[in-house]
C-alpha cells in the first residue's frame, strides 16, 4: 500500500494531454481481435484494466503487439475466432474488462474461466448472466453470481431481444458482443441511453447494427449475427472521466487555468460539462472535431466560484464515474447541491456513495446520504486534515487527492496502487501542474 499526502496550493496551470478512453481502448481490443485483418491503435490508453484485456485477448489466441512508436497493433481472428484459453483469465480491478469478455465468451464453444481482485469479485455479474444463459450461455460461480465465474460458450447460441433493467452500457454491450457470434438479430432495448462506444465501433468495423429511437426517449439498438469485421485504424480520444479531474482542480484551485487536447465529448458522456457549467465553471469547449466515429474537442478551464444545484436522476448514465470528482466540486461550492439517482454507485469498484459520504463527512463538509441521493451544504470551504480509505477505488483515490489541493489541510489517502487501472500518470501529471501530491509513510 502506498499512501499519498495532497497539500493545499495556490493555482494549477498547464495546457495537457490526458490518456486514452478506457471505455474505448477495451471495445477497441476486442473488436481488433474480432476482425478479419490488422487493427492499429493509437493513444490506447497502457492502464492495467486495459492491459488485463489485452492479456485476456492474448490468452484467446490473438496476437497484440506494441511498436516502438507507442500504437498498437492487434492481428484479429474474426468473429467466433478465438481459441480456449490455457489459464484463466484475470480481469484484475475491471468490471468493462470481465462484463465485455463474458459476452463474448458466451457465444464461443468451450470453457473460460474470469477471475479478478477483491473488489471485483464483489460486484454483481448476475445482470450478464441473466441475458447470456438466455443466448444458451452456460455460467457457474461463487455465491450470488460472483467471480470467479467459468462461461462455457453454447454452439448454437440463439438471439434475443432483452430490455436492460438497469442503465448499463456493460450489460448493452455484453449482449451485442455475444449477437456478433450468433445467428439472426439480436437486441436491446435501454430506457435510459448509455454511452454507445461498442455501437459506434462496431458500425465503425462493418457489423450491420441499427438503432431505433422511440418517442419516449427509448432506444432498440440490434445487431444482425455473423458479419465480417474488417481490421481499421482507431485513434483513442484523451478520457473525459479522466479529465474530469484536473477540470474540477482547475475550477477549486484559485488562479488556475488549465488546457486539456483531444478530450473525447461523447454526449452519453459529458452530464459532468453540462452540470459544472451550471454550477457556475468557466468552461470552454473549442476545436469540436470527430475522430473515428467519436467526437472530440478541446477544453479550456479557469477558477470559478461555484454555486450548489440539484442534479437530476436522469442525468446519471451520462457522468456516471464523474459522482465522487463532483462531490468534491460540490464541497467547494456555496449553498446545497442534491445529487439524485446514485443507486448504481453502490456496485463499482466501491461503494461509492457511501465512500463519498464518509470521506466528506471526515474532511469536515455537512453531507447526508438519503436513500440513493446525497445532499452536500457547503459554504464553499473544506477542512481537511484527513485520511481517507479508498478501498480499492481508484476514481475515490483521485477524487480525495483533488480535494486536498484545495483543502484548508492536507489530505491523505491510504492507498494509491489503483490509480494505475485507469490513470497511470496522474500524480505526476497533477504535480507538474502546480499540485502538491507525495508519498508519505502511515
Ligand atoms: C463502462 C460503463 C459504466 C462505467 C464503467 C465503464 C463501459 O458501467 O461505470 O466505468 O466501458 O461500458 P455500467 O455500464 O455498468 O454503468
């Protein structure tokens, strides 16, 4: 365990690159390995959850290399190519890595078995299960449907049409992954619209996926089964929900003004944007360009007096990883700000409402935690002074170590390994920055 001590500074500055999408640099791997052909990656995002998909895809015969010039290469297999793996697969702190994989293993005909850390193992798997085992998927696992969890593909895997009970774009895209193997349309209906990387991507490779928008906001998105993938080009845009840190620093940090390149906009991504804004940060979005089926712009951010609002349930599956970087803008910020619709914070890589709440509470800021919403009061000051647990989190990690730089205390965190699964540079981005982060024994 290595732990980390985040001291109050005076501004932050710098005009940066944040690392590649993680959400895109697993679909990309994947559909890679499932193309007929080469696909070559650049800015694929070197995290150890995308490194775990990589090492998976390797493990089911697909070779991925990385030139001397950073891209990646990955030779494809294609659709229902891959080969029974040798060992099991571990997804380490992933649940995109375990979620997407399980979908495509069930529709391949032999056994995969997916282990993964402590806090994986804790998540819930039951809701890809429940739409794979009507495919024909055959699935055996720890108590109330854990990893470690052995898939065995069917052999004729059917198609089905599934309404998502919950807004996940792992379980939607689970369920498209194993259609891609299976004969006839398979589809899914999401109430609430998710991020839609695996649909851009999957058009962006050949497959025949259509989208259908119903009146009331609905989506039916279907995937015809069998199709050639064909190897392409991708270039990974910079993560928001990476960025979303520095950009909260920039707006809590006095005097601070900060550029960020080639950041993905994706709009089932950005709730976080829209919410800043109207809190009152000073964001500007220029350059909006597309970048392999994504869009992509560049930010410009600067200290801002922020204001608490209400932030509606609807906006959740659009910053769903944004929650614990927003709290600590709303520590920051005058007056209440009522977050609502975080049931599904309960289930990532922590408890992540409740990591919030206890960490806030322990930093000094007035947070009360009401069934699946939290209400922050604030008077736009924090005192500090405090370790936080970050219990395998990495998105809690960061958060906490932002919340320092602007805390009238230090701020320590007992853990900084995880970091590394989605945002291996971000002590030494945020320090060359301005920021004040070092190891400190504990
Ligand atoms: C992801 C989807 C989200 C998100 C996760 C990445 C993805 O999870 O929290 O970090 O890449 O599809 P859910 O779809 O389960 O909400």
């Amino acid at each position: 365990m290595s732990a980390l001590i985040s001291s109050l500074i005076g501004s932050i500055a710098g005009e940066i690159l944040v690392p590649g999408d993680k959400s895109i640099s697993h679909r990309a791997l994947i559909l890679g390995a499932l193309a007929i052909g080469k696909t070559q990656i650049t800015s694929l995002l070197e995290s150890d959850d995308v490194l775990a998909t990589a090492t998976a895809l390797r493990n089911l015969g697909v070779d991925i290399l990385k030139s001397d010039d950073g891209t990646w290469s990955v030779f494809g297999r294609g659709v229902g190519g891959l080969s029974e793996p040798e060992s099991v697969l571990d997804m380490g702190n992933s649940g995109t890595a375990a979620r997407l994989l399980m979908g495509v293993m069930a529709s391949h005909p032999f056994k995969t078995t997916f282990v993964g850390d402590k806090s994986l193992s804790m998540r819930p798997m039951e809701r890809v299960m429940i739409p794979l085992r009507q495919m024909g998927g055959q699935f055996s696992s720890r108590s109330e449907g854990r990893l470690p969890i052995t898939v065995t593909g069917s052999v004729t895997p059917v198609p089905i049409s599934y309404e998502l009970p919950v807004a996940s774009a792992q379980v939607k895209s689970a369920i498209l992954l194993a259609g891609l193997n299976t004969q006839g349309l398979t589809s899914v209906v999401e109430k609430e619209p998710t991020r839609d990387h695996s649909e851009r991507m999957l058009s962006y490779f050949g497959a025949n996926l259509s989208i259908e928008k119903s009146s009331k906001g609905e989506n039916k998105i279907s995937i015809l089964g069998q199709p050639e993938l064909t190897g392409n080009s991708i270039i990974v845009p910079g993560d928001f929900s990476s960025a979303a840190f520095i950009i909260v620093a920039a707006l809590i940090v006095p005097s601070s003004n900060v550029k960020l390149k080639s950041i993905g906009l994706n709009p089932l991504r950005t709730g976080l944007l829209k919410t800043l804004q109207e809190m009152g940060g000073e964001i500007k979005i220029y350059n909006e360009r597309f970048e392999g089926g994504e869009p992509v712009g560049d930010l410009e951010v600067s200290s801002s007096s922020l204001k608490g609002i209400v932030v509606p349930a609807s906006r959740a599956p659009s910053m769903i990883d944004e929650y614990p970087i927003l709290a600590v803008a709303a520590a920051f910020s005058l007056g209440e700000t009522h977050l609502q619709g975080l049931g599904e914070l309960r289930v990532k890589e922590s408890d992540r409402l409740s990591a919030i709440a206890e960490g806030l509470s322990l930093a000094g800021v007035k947070v009360s935690e009401i069934e699946d919403s939290l209400l922050i009061k604030s008077t736009g000051k924090v005192t500090g002074g405090v370790t936080i647990k970050t219990s395998l989190d990495h998105r809690i990690a960061m958060a906490f170590l932002v919340l320092g730089m602007a805390a009238e205390n230090p701020i320590i965190i007992d853990d900084s390994e995880m970091i590394d699964t989605s945002f291996p540079d971000f002590i030494a981005l945020m320090n060359r920055m301005g920021a004040s982060i070092k190891e400190i024994s504990i």
